[in-house]
C-alpha cells in the first residue's frame, strides 16, 4: 500500500487483504509515505495479521508513532522497517527537514522493548563512502537489521556498492547472494552482530526476468496498481465487479510486464 494521492480507506483495505486470502502471497508491506498519517493505520495492520499468514512489513519513520499504538502493535506479527537516512544528528536533520535522531532512538527502544520486530531501511544517496560505513556501524553496534537500497535514477546509483561492499566485507563473517538482486551479510564485531541486506536493483541492469523475480505489485491508496516504479501505467482495480475480476486485472497486469 503506497501513497500516490490521498490516504487509503480502511474498507478499500479490507477488500484488498481479502483478496489475498486466497493467493499465495510472500509479504505485504505497508508503504507511503508516512503510514501513520492514516488514523486507520493500526486497525489495518490489526486486519492484516488477522487474516494472512504472509509477512506483514511496515515502513516508517516513527515519529507519529506513540504509545498506545506501540500496545496494540506487539500483539500483531508487524515487522517495522525505519526510514533512517543517516545515523549523526546532523546529516539526519538536514536529510529529513526537521527531525530528530535521538527522538527517533528513543521510539526504536520502546518498540524493541515491545518485542516488535524491527530493522533499518537507508536508501543510498550518494557516495559520501563515510556517512555510509557510520550506518553500518551504527547498526552492528545497535544490532539491528540494516537494509541497504541505492536509490533508483539516481546519477551513478548502480556504482554504489563498489563503496559498500568493501566495508560490508572487513566485518562479514557469512555472505549470501538470495538472488534476485539481492545480498544478505552476516557482520559481527566486538561481540555484536546483525545482518545487512543490499538491493543490487535489476532496474540498474533492464533485466526484466530478475525484476519480475524479484518485482512486487504495488496497489496505491486510489486502488490503482502498479508494476515498474519507473512506469507510469496503471491499472484501476475493479472490486465491484468481484475478487475473480480483480485477480483476472493483475495477472493480466503482471502478463504485460515484459519491458524495464
């Protein structure tokens, strides 16, 4: 569920999940935006859990998040995945506007106190190769997951990891590539480890049999769903003609992603 225009209503929502009942679905992730500009939010993902059996992810920055929503949150299988562009106070103000690293710190405590699962998602900007090694630091000491994802159209993004990998590397005490694009590390030092994932993106390479491996299809607050992030075309989802057209909709959606 991403944003793209106004915030998605929690009974297009209902329909949505149960129409994955019924197919064999990996993960659901709840984008945006920021999620938790939805009041519905917590009653979505409360929704969510209590229906499927696939993963259930989040993205978020936090700072909406509060107490009562942490509760309500740790009795579900949500996995929070932060934004979290930088880990000194300075760069992370100036990337996110106005906010605020230790206020974020302190909402990442509260929702591991919970025994919410939790990790760190960095979309790579540039090649400031120093800002980079302190997150993945930081997330090693911290032990938290760190997804690493260059960012998409950005100037020289597909070089990113020349830089990465090498730091990833002085720590790494596994490496696995799950395909797809994708390779996970296993880092420990000084007695504290975590894992860190980078999206080496097939959009970086036009390799349209790894996306489709590794694609997902997005449906967007106005129930329109989408295939390429990079694509414009869309396709406006039907439930009033029934699930069986709906699904009919998204294969023939999938069947037309041939091109990067």
């Amino acid at each position: 569920m991403q944003a793209k225009s106004d915030l998605m209503l929690f009974e297009d929502f209902k329909q949505l999940v149960d129409l994955l009942v019924t197919e064999d679905t990996e993960e659901l992730n709840i984008s945006g935006g920021e999620p938790f500009v939805n009041k519905s939010i917590v009653d979505v993902i409360e929704y969510a859990d209590s229906q499927l059996s696939c993963d259930i992810s989040c993205a978020t920055n936090l700072s909406l998040l509060n107490l009562e929503q942490i509760d309500r949150l740790a009795r579900t299988r949500i996995k929070l995945n932060i934004q979290f562009p930088y880990a000194d106070e300075n760069n992370f103000r100036k990337s996110t506007g106005n906010g605020s690293l230790s206020d974020v710190l302190q909402k990442v405590r509260l929702v591991r106190d919970a025994n919410i699962k939790i990790g760190l998602n960095t979309v790579i900007q540039n090649d400031n190769a120093a800002a980079y090694e302190q997150m993945i630091m930081f997330a090693l000491e911290n032990e938290l997951p760190l997804k690493l994802l260059p960012q998409i159209g950005g100037k020289k993004s597909d070089r990113y990891k020349d830089f990465i990998i090498p730091v990833l590397d002085k720590y790494s005490i596994e490496v696995k590539d799950k395909g797809c694009g994708a390779l996970r590390w296993v880092l420990e030092n000084n007695r504290h480890r975590t894992t860190v994932l980078y999206i080496d993106s097939p959009c970086f390479y036009h390799d349209i049999e790894t996306c489709r491996n590794f694609a997902e299809i997005r449906i967007h607050p106005d129930m329109t769903a989408q295939t390429c992030i990079l694509k414009d075309d869309t396709v406006k989802l039907c439930f009033e003609k029934g699930n069986t057209y709906v699904k009919q909709q998204l294969q023939e959606l999938w069947n037309d992603f041939t091109t990067c």
